[in-house]
C-alpha cells in the first residue's frame, strides 16, 4: 500500500523518527530532513505529495523554506502543513499568507495530524493539481503553467511520450505500467536537476505523457539524457525473454518492441502562440513525428 509521499522537515530527531514510523506504518513513504536546505533539495530532486514543515529550524526558518517552495516553479504545488510550537493568531496568518495549507501546533495529536495529511493529499488530487501515480503536477496546473509562459519568449516545451506503453501494461500488468511512469517522471526530475534550472516545471499530461518546459540554453543536451538515461533504465522493467528478442510476443504473432520516448518540443524562441492548444497540438504533432522515425 502506498498513499503517498510525505516529507518530514524537523529538526528534533526524537519527534521526526516518531513521526517517520507512524506514517510509514500507514502506508507512506517518508523521508526526513533536519534543515531547510536539506529539505529544498530533497523537494527538487524527489517530489513529495506533501510536506510537514517545523517553522524552527537550525538554519532557515519554516517561513523562509515555504516560500521558497512556493516561488519555485518545480515545488509550488506542494501541499504544505506547518507543524510548531507557536500559537499566536500571527503566525498562523503569516504561515498562511506564505501559501501553507494547514497549521498544527505542538503538542499535537497524531490522529489529528494523519487526517489531516490524508485529507490534504486527498484534496489535491481530487482538484486535479497532481497524478496519484507519479506526484507530478496534472492537468489543471500544467493549464495555468502553459497560460505563464505565453507572456515569454526564453521557454521550450517537450512533450514526452511513453511509446509502446499499452503493449507492456497488457502484458506485465498495469501495476507495472504506473512504475514505468514512475521511472520516467524520477527520470526527468533527475536529468533536469543536474541539467535545467530551479523555474523549470514537469508536469503528468495524459497516461503515457510528460511535459517538461524548461527555460535552459542546452535543450538537445536535456532531450539527448532523457533518451539515453530511458534506453538504459527502461530494460529493467522487462524479463529476460523480452530483453533478449527486444520486444513482447503478441498473440498474432508479432513483436511489440521495447519502450522508448518520442519527443515533440516546441519553443517560444522560435514562435510566438495566441492560445495554450496551439502550443499542446504543435507539440503532440511533432510527437507524432518522432514516433515515426
């Protein structure tokens, strides 16, 4: 059972342990971080369905870390819960003002605070802010991202595609299907943290669909790791037998090849839109294309 990933930000290993064994045995998965910029990395590099964040911290403030997160394009959908010590009405606003969901004090009730994360992971999925299978922002955010970046000119757009997906989920199963997305989301999350910028947004489009807008100079450098660093990780997900005929046997008597990605990227550099599907349908065409080669 996996409900989603939280993050711990806490400083008191005695309250971050405690909280770590308890909704890991609610069936999340936790990571803790003792500092702020500890847990903005960790945010970067690993989305997390929410966030339980202490306002004092060793080196930065809660406060600072919040809105941190949120004026980052990557990690400003996050679901935030402030958890403290305080209980003044102006801090709560404050914390609230920052763009935090939810504001428990200490000492805290543990059944208060897992219902209150469940409730607030529960809620973001449910206004489609992001997919239950990858964490990744979805439909409604990626709208707002793509209506941002009509107003500027320094982006480009890469649609990324699972190819041969179906084939791969009927086979193996579609437990199987979602760790592949998986893979690909933590994939893209890992190529544009070593190689994109902190405004860069990944989003979850459509079942077999990615989209990655990046304001980076070297997009055939991102677009080339993605496909390299996909070729290498997807072979994992195959038995032997497919890994050595290079594709699945059908009942017809064909071979469904292994998965790749086909890219369809469009650029504001290039070309000025009046519209977000403008943007979506050149995008999925020049996917098309790339499917084909």
């Amino acid at each position: 059972m996996n409900n989603g990933k939280i993050l711990i930000v806490e400083d008191d290993f005695d309250i971050s342990n405690m909280l770590r064994i308890f909704f890991s045995g609610q069936g999340y998965q936790v990571d803790v971080a003792a500092r702020g910029n500890d847990a903005l990395e960790q945010c970067r590099k690993s989305l997390p369905d929410l966030v339980v964040l202490d306002i004092m911290l060793p080196d930065m403030d809660g406060y600072a870390v919040c809105k941190s997160m949120r004026t980052t394009t990557r990690t400003s959908h996050i679901p935030i819960i402030f958890l403290t010590q305080k209980d003044e009405r102006s801090d709560k606003i404050a914390g609230l003002e920052l763009g935090a969901d939810d504001y428990i004090t200490k000492p805290f009730d543990i059944e208060e605070l897992k219902l209150r994360v469940g409730t607030a992971i529960r809620t973001h999925q449910r206004l489609n802010m992001t997919d239950p299978r990858t964490g990744l922002p979805s439909a409604r955010l990626i709208e707002d991202q793509l209506r941002s970046i009509m107003r500027e000119t320094n982006w480009t757009l890469l649609l990324v595609g699972v190819d041969h997906l179906n084939p791969f989920t009927d086979a193996y199963g579609f437990v199987a299907g979602d760790e592949v997305m998986r893979f690909t989301a933590m994939l893209l999350n890992e190529v544009v943290d070593g190689m994109g910028t902190l405004d860069d947004f990944i989003g979850h489009a459509s079942n077999e669909t990615l989209v990655l807008i990046t304001v980076s100079d070297d997009v055939a450098a991102i677009e080339g790791a993605l496909r390299e660093k996909f070729d290498e990780g997807i072979l994992a997900h195959y038995n032997f037998m497919d890994r050595e005929q290079g594709g699945i046997s059908m009942p017809d008597g064909s071979l469904a090849p292994l998965m790749r990605l086909s890219i369809g990227t469009v650029s504001g550099k290039t070309q000025r839109f009046s519209d977000i599907r403008e943007i979506t349908e050149m995008a999925a065409e020049y996917r098309r294309m790339d499917q084909g080669k």
